[in-house]
C-alpha cells in the first residue's frame, strides 16, 4: 500500500513541476534570459547615454528593448544602472590593456598605452559624464584604480629611469595624460580628427612634454 501511494504521490508532482530535471532546465533558462537581458541593457545604457547624456530609464529600456519592468528588475535605479554600465566598460578595457608589454624602454611601453588606452576612454567617456553626476568622486576613483595603477606605475618607472621629467609630480603627468586623451575622444566625436590619427597626436603633446627635462636638466 505504501509503495502504491508512494507511486501515486510522484505522479502527482511530476504533472505539476514537469520530468525530473525540467525544474533544473527551467531555472537554467531563466538565469540565461536574465544574463541576455541584463547585458542588453548595460548595452542600451552606453547608447542612449551617447546619444543623450540625461537619458531617462524609459530610454534605456527603449534603447535595450526591455520593459521599464525587466529593467528594474536588475537596476532599481538609475545610478545603479550608470555605475554597472561604468564598471563593465572599464572591466573589457582591463581585459585588454592588462595584456599590452610594458617592459622595455619606458617611452616606447607609454606609447603602447596610450595607444590602446585612448580607444577606451572614447568608448567610456559619455558612461564617464553620466556617472560624475550619479556618483561620488571616491566611487569614480574606485572605478578607475586599476587603470590609473598601471599609468602611475609606469610613469614612475619612467622617472626613476631618466626617461620621464621628474620635476613635475606623476600626479600632474597623470592628470595631463588624462586631459590630453579625452580631447582627443572628442576632436574624433566631433569629426575634427580621424581616429587612426588620434594615438599619433597624443603622442605629439605628451612625449615631449614628458621627455622635456631628459636632457636639459643635464646642463642645470
């Protein structure tokens, strides 16, 4: 009798929840919908963002294509969806830059960085904007930690090498650098300069403003 009931309960909950594994299946699948949607509307964010810098969550969730709904459903504000958008776009800049040499002369490894670096920050700069409003300047340094460790980290390799000025603070050098990278985002944005020129004219400002005192601080 026992095994009889046994056999009846099973039944029973397999005509409600589907075969053994479909539960596992369906949550499988839900997980990865949210995954899709979530990156769908990280994606939207840096669009609607580009094209209007006080985008709306209404026009994020247009831009994604997502229901104001799903979007709150994994940001429940507008700051928090700035910040993710901020993180994932300096996350895929790390990926790529924590692979780029920086062994070597100092100058020819700063070049390389540059190089590659400027792309990101052109990809990143409207994200940027949005979140000096949305966030406190200590998240926005948090954000931005490791990408400034390697250009500090450099800079002063370079300094201790003779191959960067040293009578200027990294911190000036870093800030110069910085300046310098996001005008040439926007000259490019603008249609003012072509984007393979951009590294090239970078360059031209930063290495000999750099590489000034290399040679005459020698004759002081």
């Amino acid at each position: 009798m026992a095994t009889k009931k046994a056999a009846a309960t099973r039944e029973r909950l397999s005509s409600r929840t589907g075969s053994p594994g479909t539960g596992s299946r369906g949550a499988a699948n839900q997980r990865a919908d949210a995954l899709r949607n979530r990156a769908k509307i990280l994606a939207g964010a840096v669009t609607a963002i580009r094209k209007n810098p006080d985008a709306s969550v209404a026009d994020i969730a247009a831009e994604a294509g997502v229901g104001r709904q799903t979007l709150y459903g994994h940001f429940r504000t507008r700051p928090e969806l700035i910040d993710a958008a901020l993180l994932e776009s300096l996350e895929r800049a790390e990926d790529v830059l924590s692979e780029i040499s920086l062994d070597g002369d100092a100058r020819d490894a700063f070049q390389r960085l540059v190089a590659s670096s400027w792309v990101f920050v052109d990809q990143s700069r409207a994200v940027l904007a949005a979140a000096q409003k949305e966030l406190s300047p200590g998240r926005i340094r948090e954000l931005h930690e490791k990408a400034e460790a390697r250009m500090r980290g450099l800079l002063e390799r370079g300094q201790a090498e003779g191959a960067f000025r040293s009578d200027l603070p990294v911190s000036w050098l870093l800030t110069t650098t910085h300046v310098v990278l996001n005008g040439a985002a926007e000259e490019v944005r603008t249609g003012k300069l072509d984007p393979d020129d951009a590294p090239w004219f970078i360059d031209a400002i930063l290495l000999p403003a750099f590489t000034h005192d290399a040679h005459s601080e020698q004759g002081r």
